[in-house]
C-alpha cells in the first residue's frame, strides 16, 4: 500500500494565527471624501455630529478641515490624499490606531491617486477595520450597537505564515 502524500497534502495550507485588537467604547474614526463627495459626507457628518463628537476623529486634508470648522468638532488632519494623506493614513491603520474608516469615495471620476487609494482599502481589509464607503454603509457602521462598545477586532497573521520555510 502506497502512504505517499499526494502533492495536494503537501501544500495543505495551515490556518492562520489570529492577533486581537480591543476596540475601546470611544472609537478612532478616519472620515475621507473625494471632491465630488466632500458636500455628501459633510451632510452625513453633520446629522450624526452628536455620535461622531464621542469619539476621535480623524480626516485627510481638505476633507478634515471642511468637517472640524463646518462642525466645530476637533479632527486630527493628515495631509491631502494625493500628496500622502492616504498613505499616512494607512500606516495608521497598520499600526492599530484607526478603528473605523468612513470614505465616501467617487467611483465616477479617475483620480490621481488611485493607486493610493487602492493600497488604503486593501489595508482596511488587511487589519480587519469597518469601512463605509457611501450614506448607507455609513449609516449602517454608525448606527451598529457596537460603535458604543468595546470590540474585539481579529486580524490574521500574516507575518507568522510569511516567515515559515
């Protein structure tokens, strides 16, 4: 009888470990809006400004100035997406100190950063963060009971499966 492994066995793929990140009741909110969506995303902000007050904001260059003076809330501002500002931001996220991404972002228009913004979205997902990108989702996100909780967020290692012979 033959024991042989067949080649697929061989490349069974091992589950992956899971780090987990606690969420705090106050979450740490980025809000982005590409031009053609700066107007919406300040509507949205300004009818939820009494639940974004709660937590810590966030928000790319113009975007974090339009939404700190419009609504008198304190928005930490990194620098405008296509000069940095979504590469900062994804460091932050990378780094576990963003929670929750609200961007609304313009699927009709090329912009210059796409590549940026690509590499952004697929840090959200990387690190397991919510991510709104238009009304609705951002209405579902900041209306879930779990915005006034602590969460657990569970985020794959990677680096554990990268640095395996």
């Amino acid at each position: 009888m033959d024991t042989k492994k067949s080649s697929s066995d061989d490349q069974e793929k091992k589950p992956f470990l899971q780090n987990v990140i606690r969420m705090s009741k106050r979450k740490r909110i980025v809000l982005i809006a590409h031009d053609n969506r700066k107007s919406e995303l300040l509507a949205w902000a300004k009818w939820n400004k009494k639940l974004l007050s709660k937590h810590d904001l966030f928000g790319t260059g113009t975007t974090g100035g339009i939404i700190s003076k419009e609504l008198g809330l304190d928005v930490h501002r990194f620098k405008s997406g296509p000069l940095g500002g979504d590469q900062q931001v994804g460091a932050k996220i990378s780094n576990g100190e963003i929670d929750m991404m609200i961007f609304f972002w313009d699927p009709m228009s090329a912009q210059p950063h796409d590549v940026d913004v690509k590499a952004l979205l697929r840090l959200a997902v990387l690190y397991n963060i919510p991510v709104a990108s238009n009304r609705s989702s951002a209405d579902f996100l900041i209306s879930s009971p779990l915005l006034q909780e602590e969460y657990d967020r569970r985020i794959d290692d990677y680096a554990a499966v990268l640095i395996e012979p």
